[in-house]
C-alpha cells in the first residue's frame, strides 16, 4: 500500500473499492483515495458523505506521495456534506469539479495547488471559505460566490495568477470586497449567479 493511502486507512478496518478503483469506508460513508493514473473524469459513488483528507492529491514536492492524480474532471454528488482539510491537495490536473449542493464550508487549503483549475462555482450553503483554500489554483480565471459566504480566510485566492473575476450576487459587492485580500479584492463584479 502506497504511504499516501496509509494516513487515511489506519482507522479503518474494512474498504470497498469502486469500478474506477476509487476507495471507500467499507458503509461507503467515506471516499479515501480516488483512483490514480486511470481515469480523466471521476464520479464520486452516490451517498458518500465525507471526502478525506488528501484522497485527490498528487505527487507532493516534499515526495511524501507515490503518483500524481490524471483526474481532470469531478462529479460530487450532493449526497457530500463535508470535505476535509487538503482533500484535493495538489490535484494538479484537475480543471473542472462540480461540488455538492450539501457542502458548507470549503476547508483550510482543500483546494491548493489544483493547478489547472479553471472555475469554481461555490454551492449555495457554503458559509465560510478557509485559509488558503484555492491558493495557487494559477489557472482559475473565474469564481462563483453565493450571498451564503460570511467569512473568506486569509489567502483563500492568493497566488491565482489568471484570475479574472469573482462574481457575487447583485447588492453584496462591498460585503465581499471587505472579505476578501486588497489583490483578490480587486476582481469582484456583481452577476446574477445560477448553482
């Protein structure tokens, strides 16, 4: 077993595994590690509940983990209610993902270093964004924030180089920009906003 899926299946004693290879608490509750180095599109099985910590990440540059994910594109069902901190930590090729309708918070660094991320629209209950969530995501031109959002951490969109606009609904522009970092501030624009 590679050392990046020990840190998630010491406390479980049972796992099933998905037609993609994925990895699942043997309830299904859980998805731990997604496949690797198989499939460009990954449909996460319906009714997990919790995505774990580092199940998408790739190779890290301290060489901690084995093979980097060639996923590209994920779908979460909205049967998602929590992510864990760095759960798609370093998924490099991933350039589109459609979140769970469920989730209420995107946690600390979740999304770091998904370099080829290209827009994130953030589901309508998710209240609070964590530090460093999409930092160095350098691909995402385009951010979908719902009225929901009450708290932004610091450097959530610190070091995306290609970003555009963060689109907020009509009537919250302030609200956000008070949030937001002087750099990331700079790119909100009021849109009506479908999710």
């Amino acid at each position: 077993m590679e050392e990046r899926e020990i840190q998630h299946f010491e406390q479980f004693s049972d796992t099933i595994q998905d037609e993609y290879g994925g990895i699942y608490s043997a309830d299904g509750v859980w998805l731990l590690l997604a496949p690797i180095g198989k499939f460009k599109t990954y449909k996460i099985k319906d009714g997990t509940q919790i995505i774990a910590q580092h199940s998408f990440c790739g190779k890290g540059y301290d060489e901690i983990y084995f093979d980097p994910s060639d996923i590209v594109e994920v779908e979460m069902p909205n049967s998602v209610v929590y992510l864990e901190e760095w759960a798609f930590e370093q998924c490099q090729d991933l350039k589109r993902i459609r979140l769970s309708q469920s989730i209420r918070k995107i946690p600390y660094y979740c999304f770091w270093r998904c370099l080829s991320l290209e827009s994130i629209v953030v589901p309508k209950l998710v209240s609070i964004i964590e530090e460093g969530a999409f930092m160095w995501c350098k691909s995402l031109r385009s951010v979908y924030l719902p009225k929901s959002i009450c708290e932004i951490g610091e450097g959530a969109f610190k070091s995306c180089e290609s970003l555009e606009k963060i689109i907020v609904p009509h009537g919250t522009k302030d609200r956000f920009i008070a949030m937001l970092d002087e750099e990331s501030a700079k790119f909100v624009i009021e849109e009506d906003i479908i999710n």
